[in-house]
C-alpha cells in the first residue's frame, strides 16, 4: 500500500454570528487550529447586515495560505 500526503496548500473558510464579538471569537479559534497544518491568514473580508427586525448579522470570509 503506498500513502502519499499532499499539503494544503490554499484554504477559505466561512463563519457567521449574531455578535461581532462571537464572530471573532470563532475566527480566533479557527486560525490555532489552521496554525497546527501550517497555515496562516492571507486575507479577510467581513461584513455586516440588517435583518427585517434590525438585528445585526455578521459574517467573514478568511482565506488561509500555507507558510512559506
């Protein structure tokens, strides 16, 4: 049997909240974890909405590149 182990190379992860302070925290947490397979952020993009009832709903994209 052989095994062949391929490096992540390039990863975009998605998160969503309904505090801006939550959001950070899941980030936060994704990016130790992403750290243990050698990635680290390249690139975040948030945003902020308005729901019918006037809560607001966060969201981020986090895009993750190998160490080089």
């Amino acid at each position: 049997m052989n095994f062949q182990f391929d490096l992540i190379e390039d990863k975009v992860e998605f998160f969503e909240a309904l505090a801006l302070k939550d959001l950070e925290m899941k980030i936060n947490a994704q990016i130790e974890h992403n750290k243990a397979i050698l990635l680290t952020v390249h690139h975040v993009s948030h945003q902020m909405h308005l729901d019918e009832n006037g809560r607001t709903y966060y969201s981020a994209v986090v895009h993750f590149k190998a160490k080089k």
